[in-house]
C-alpha cells in the first residue's frame, strides 16, 4: 500500500509540475499580449516589424529578470532599469515635448501594471509599485524644464536613484 500511496505522490508531485509550467506559459502569452497592444497602440509598430519582435523578446526577458527570486528584488529592478529593453523603449521614438513624455510614461506605467495582473510572482506587485513611483517621479523631473538631449537617460536615472531609500543593502 506506501508503493501505492508514493507512486500517487510521485504522480501527484509530476501533474504539479506540469500546471505549474502551463500556467506560467499562459502568463507569458497574456504578457505577450499586453506587449503587442502597448507596441501598437504607443509605439506605432508593426507587430511583423522586426525591431517590434527584437523589443518583445527584450521584454520577456526584462519580465524573466523580474520575476527571478533567487535575485534580491532591489537587484532584479535594478537589472530592469539597466536592461537594452528599457533604454530602447525609452529611446525608440524622439520625444522631445514634455506632454509627450509624460504621456508616454504613463503609458509605460500602465504596461508594468497591466504586466503585473499578468504574473503570480508575489514581489511583481511590489516591484510596479517601485517602477509607477519612479516613473512619476521622473515626470515630475521634466515640468517646466528644457527637454535634456538624453530624457532615457534621466529617466533611468530617477528611476535607479531611489533604490537604495527603497530597500536596503547588504
């Protein structure tokens, strides 16, 4: 009869597994999803284009680095805020008029939201928070201010600049 009840175990313990994998490739296909519309609908992109393809797999694997527990969280936003998928996004149309930046951030915070709904990983809801709080922060960076040749990176740079405040380091 123990044969019996591990065998159910170790079937029990398989079937887990394969939920586990299923349900984590349904995510990232809504991510996928929510990507493409946030391409379309902000970017402009043809979704056949290859730069839009280059910046899809860019992001899942942002979303990969996210949502990576065996990384501290300040260390997986940092490496975020740091990733080729960020600065493109950032860099990938001229915004050089303030409501237009701001759009566009609010844009991107809605992406990072709408990502996070998407996820079963505990800490995506603390990191958005972080992200949404940074990206209206470097909002308010711009008001009133000239346009700075490189905004991606000043937007970065508030974004990572509230790090170490946010949690702390060992």
């Amino acid at each position: 009869m123990s044969e019996e009840a591990r065998f159910n175990a170790e079937q029990l313990r398989s079937s887990l597994g394969k939920l586990k994998e299923k349900i984590k490739e349904e995510q990232q296909k809504a991510q996928r999803d929510v990507f493409r519309n946030f391409l379309v609908d902000v970017l402009k992109m043809d979704l056949d284009d290859e730069g839009a393809k280059a910046l899809e797999e860019q992001y899942i694997e942002s979303l990969n680095l996210l949502s990576d527990e065996d990384t501290d969280i300040s260390g997986r936003i940092l490496a975020f805020i740091q990733s080729e998928f960020l600065y493109s996004v950032l860099t990938y149309k001229n915004l050089s008029y303030e409501r237009e930046i701001k759009s566009f951030l609010t844009r991107l915070t809605n992406l990072i939201q709408a990502t996070t709904k998407e996820s079963s990983e505990s800490d995506m809801a603390y990191i958005t928070t972080f992200l949404s709080a940074g990206l209206k922060d470097a909002t308010s960076i711009i008001e009133g201010q000239d346009i700075p040749p490189d905004m991606a990176k000043v937007i970065l740079n508030s974004l990572a600049s509230p790090l170490d405040s946010w949690f702390k380091r060992k």
